[in-house]
C-alpha cells in the first residue's frame, strides 16, 4: 500500500510538472518577457526541469518495479530520454541557437517538444495503469 500510493504520487509529480513546466512556465516566460531575455532564461531553466524529469522518472521506477513491469520499463525509458535530452539534445539546440541555425533550430527543438510530449503521455499512461 505505501509503496502503491508513493508511487502514484512521484508519477503524478512527474506528469503534473513536466505539464505545468511545458504548458504554463515556458510558455509564460516567452510571453511576459522580451525575446533577449526569455531564451537565455530557458536555456538556464532547462537543465534543471531535465533534472528534475530523470530522478522523479527513476524514483517512479524504482517503485513501479515491485508493481508493474510494464510501468517500469516505461518510467525507464523516460529517465533513459531525459538523459538523451539533456545531455546530447540540448547541447545541440544551444549550438544551433548560438550559430544561427534557424533551420536546424526548428528541428532540434521540434524533437525535444515531441520527446516531451511522450514523456507526458507516458508519464500518464503509467498513472492509468496504477489508478484504481
């Protein structure tokens, strides 16, 4: 019971603030800011929310795992993605950013969009599958 309802509530944390942080933050900052100021704020920001994504997908896991395997293997691939995401994906978008690479911009950060947009999804799923 304790490892049930810890478990919902880490996958709930991850599906609630990868939402609040893609619907809500980003899209706030963009709007109540100027262009100069906003992107250096997210790309500071990101890392963090990339953080945040992996520990909170690996707890889920860690807990999923003594309930249903499925649901791990999801929570894992989540956290492998998030690593992917951060550490090989963002760079690149900086880079392009940094270039000018409007193009290439476009389509790195319409991957990262897609692979947190799954996230999302999963994270939701999983909590699907948990509920009662």
């Amino acid at each position: 019971m304790i490892v049930t309802s810890a478990t919902l509530l880490v996958t709930a944390l991850l599906f609630g603030g990868m939402t609040l942080y893609s619907f809500g933050f980003a899209a706030f900052v963009f709007t109540a800011l100027p262009a100069e100021t906003a992107g250096p704020l997210i790309r500071k920001a990101f890392p963090h929310f990339y953080l945040f994504v992996i520990a909170a997908s690996l707890a889920a896991a860690f807990g999923t795992g003594f309930l249903d395997v499925v649901s791990c293997v999801v929570m894992v691939l989540i956290a492998a993605s998030a690593i992917f995401a951060r550490q090989v994906l963002m760079p690149m978008i900086n880079a392009a950013t940094d270039a000018g690479e409007t193009k290439r911009f476009k389509v790195l950060h319409g991957a990262s969009v897609v692979i947190t947009l799954a996230h999302i999804i999963a994270s939701a799923a999983v909590l699907i599958r948990l509920g009662p």
